[in-house]
C-alpha cells in the first residue's frame, strides 16, 4: 500500500467543522419551524444539507483512497467525524420530517380558524 498523500487529521476537523456548522443551520431551522417561518427554515435545511454533503465528500475521498491503496493510519479523530456526520446527518433527515410534519399541522390550524361562511 502506498503512504498516506493527505493529512488525515485536517481532514477529520474540516468533516466535525462542516458537519458542526451543519448543526448550528438545523437548530435555527427547527427554532423557525417553532414560529411557523417555514420558508426561512427551508433555506436553513438547504445550508444544512451544503454542509453535510461537503463533509460526506471529505470522508467518501478518504475511503475511496483506501479503495486505490492509499493506506491512512488509523485516526481516533477521524472515527469522532464520521461519527459526528453520521449523527447530524440523521438529525438533517428528522428536521426534514419535521417540517413536512409542521407544515401540514399549520395548513389544519389555518383550516380551523378560517370563518365559516354564512349558509
């Protein structure tokens, strides 16, 4: 196998920060979700899913090094990053679920409160 060609440790921290700020996106998104402002936290989902996919690139160009024969040494850090993408990817897809959810009970309230009309 060759000798690794990246530094597996700059790697890890640009998946934990991409992933991270990810985080930071899906937190104000659900916080908008909690207001009704369902288009804002569209667009905070949409930076969310930038930054995942940005991460998810870093460790897939690791992985498919290993795949070519580019041995990494084994790294603490990077096992914490992926572990760390793997769970605010799914917190990504639950806030997904969420304001599918959300959405559609704000349509019933609206539904609820519009005034009957006279018959």
């Amino acid at each position: 196998m060759e000798k690794q060609t990246v530094d597996i440790n700059m790697v890890s921290m640009q998946i934990i920060m991409d992933a991270g700020d990810a985080r930071v996106y899906i937190t104000e998104a659900l916080e908008l979700m909690e207001n009704n402002d369902f288009e804002l936290a569209i667009e905070k989902i949409a930076q969310a899913q930038n930054k995942i996919k940005s991460a998810h690139n870093a460790q897939t160009n690791i992985v498919q090094d290993e795949v070519r024969g580019i041995a990494h040494t084994p790294s603490m850090l990077f096992t914490h990053a992926q572990d760390t993408l793997m769970t605010i990817s799914s917190e990504l897809h639950l806030a997904k679920q969420f304001l599918k959810i959300f959405k559609k009970i704000d349509k019933r309230f609206e539904a609820l409160e519009k005034p009957r009309e006279s018959q």
